[in-house]
C-alpha cells in the first residue's frame, strides 16, 4: 500500500469508499499519531487561504489578543474554557471538513464580499476602510472582505506590503499568509509573504505578534515583535527566529516617507538601499565601501539621478554593465 498520506489524500477524493478503506480509516482515527491528517489539513488551508474568505476563529482571535493586552499592560478580558472533545471525534471531524470542502461550508454562510487589489509592476497605496494605510510592492495581492473594519480587521497577503495601522484595541489587525500570522492594535510594520516560500516581519513602531503555521511539536510557534526587531519563518526547522533589524526599519521608514536621508552613511549601506528599491545589481569598488554619503535621495527620481548624486561626491563615474543588468560605481576615492 502507498504511504499512509497519500492513501488519506487518495480517499478524500473518493465519492464511494470500499469496506476496507472504512475499516482502514476507522482503525487510523483510533491511533495517538494523527500527524498525517493534521498536515493534510494545513495542506488545505494554505491551498485554499487566498481564495476564500480569511476567517480567524473568535477563541483564537481572542487569545491573541488578550496576550497583546497583557504585554501592554492592559486588563484582559476573560476567555471561556471549552471542554476537549474526545481524540477521536476530533479527528473524525477533520475528516469531515476535509471531505466535505470549503466549498460546502460556504454555501450556508450570508455571502460576504471580496475585495482583491493587485499591484502588478508598479507600487501601489491603498487606504484600508478602518484609516490604516498599506503600501503594496510590485506583484502583490492583498484580499479582504466587506466586513473588514466593521467586526473584525483581516486581510490575506501574497507577497510583500507595508502596513500603517490605525490603533483599534478592541479589534486586532491581522495579516494572514500561508506560513505566518500577524497581529497587531496599532502599528507599523513591513511583511513578506511569497505563497510558501518565504515569510519576514519587520516592525518599524510598536509592537506585533507574529504566528507560525504548522505542526504544533514543531518550534516557537508565537513570538512578540518589537520596534527594529524582525521574526523569519525558517522552512527548515519551522521556527520563528528574531533578530536586530534596525537597518531594515529604517530602509521601510525612509522609503514610506518618500526620501532616503543620509548623514555621514557608509557607500555600501546606500547602494544597498538603491538595490533594493529600485530592484537592480550596483556595484561599487571595494576602495569605497566605507566612504561617508550625505545626501538624501527622493524616490520619485530615475535610478541614474541617484547614482550621479553618489558619484558626484566620490569623484567616482559610473557606467552600465556590459550585460545591461546593472550599474558599476568606479574610478573614486573618499574626499
């Protein structure tokens, strides 16, 4: 027989089950190790996150809210226990929801509106109905519903979006993506999160709280995120890892005000900002890296005007590559 996955997948698209695959699944919900099951239905979820409805159960909702407000120093509010079902039953009806299909579910939920909102090649801002502002890179698609603001603030991410967040202590902000969850009252804070490939938070202000999705046995799976700090979701180990991010905040900073604002900056920091904005390879020689830059540059200029502000203080002159892929900043010195 095939592995016990793929016969679990094998019979959730089966309209009739046999005898034996009755028996067979009867005799798996019985078992303590129900991994299989449980990484199908994160299979499904991340399939199905950016076309339906981002929905977060009210208990979970809660409880990260109430853990916002405890590090705030805030009164919490009190969370109902539920009782635990037993294991079996618990599975079974994973096995329900897993046969049965988002699809269904939706059938018997009001209809609710979706709004999408794509910035293709070019950066796009947008003004979210509760005031908050998100600042769309190039090939992102942002998704809410026609609820937002008014009983609960989700949107789901595919891609990378800076997020302005209008302070609401009653209504956490959440930015839901395949391997992570972000959650905030009132913040700042950039997020990447390209379908499964990679996921990143860097917070400019505040405070979020940043959830990992996944096999609970598996790592951190919630860790509080401050001001210049990030969190990276490590495909490897499926942690969150966090670490100084200064750099990148004020990268996020700067580019939200529309102006890169050196004093005395190293060369190799500001090329490296001019990389990542403009999304192309800038060399500078070795000799250079550590000169000091002043100057600011306004993101409404073409690449070639930085690069001359750049090469005008250096004494430097720059030149395209031969492959027409990049700039090569040469021929200067620090003055």
């Amino acid at each position: 027989m095939q592995n016990r996955k793929e016969y679990l997948k094998h019979l959730l698209h089966e309209k009739t089950w046999k005898k034996e695959d009755r028996e067979w699944l009867l005799q798996y919900l019985n078992e303590n190790d129900l991994t299989d099951l449980q990484e199908l239905a994160a299979d499904a979820y991340n399939a199905d996150l950016l076309t339906e409805e981002p929905i977060l159960k009210v208990e979970d909702s809660r409880r990260i809210l109430d853990s916002i407000h405890k590090r705030l120093g805030m009164k919490q509010v009190p969370v109902r226990k539920l009782s635990w079902l037993r294991h079996w039953k618990v599975a079974a009806a994973a096995m329900i929801v897993l046969a049965t299909g988002i699809g269904y579910l939706n059938t018997i939920r009001k209809p609710v509106k979706q709004l999408v909102f794509v910035a293709e090649k070019q950066r796009k801002t947008l003004k979210l109905p509760d005031g908050s502002m998100a600042y769309l890179e190039p090939g992102t698609t942002l998704k809410y519903t026609g609820e937002f603001g008014k009983k609960e603030r989700t949107v789901a991410l595919n891609g990378e979006a800076l997020f302005d967040v209008r302070r609401d202590d009653a209504h956490p902000f959440i930015v839901a993506s395949p391997l992570i969850s972000t959650t905030v009252l009132g913040t700042s804070f950039n997020m990447e999160a390209w379908d499964m490939k990679e996921a990143k938070v860097v917070v400019l202000t505040g405070m979020v709280q940043v959830a990992a999705k996944g096999r609970e046995d598996q790592g951190e799976k919630e860790v509080i995120v401050t001001a210049n700090k990030s969190a990276v979701y490590n495909k490897e180990t499926h942690q969150l890892e966090t670490a100084d991010a200064a750099d990148d905040a004020r990268f996020y900073q700067q580019k939200q005000q529309g102006r890169f604002v050196y004093d005395g900056i190293e060369i190799g920091k500001v090329v490296n900002d001019l990389q990542r904005f403009y999304n192309i390879n800038i060399r500078v020689d070795q000799r250079m890296q550590h000169c000091a830059f002043y100057g600011d540059v306004n993101i409404e200029d073409d690449l070639e005007k930085a690069l001359n502000l750049i090469a005008v203080s250096l004494n430097a002159r720059i030149r395209k590559e031969s492959s027409g892929t990049g700039y090569i900043i040469a021929g200067g010195d620090c003055q």
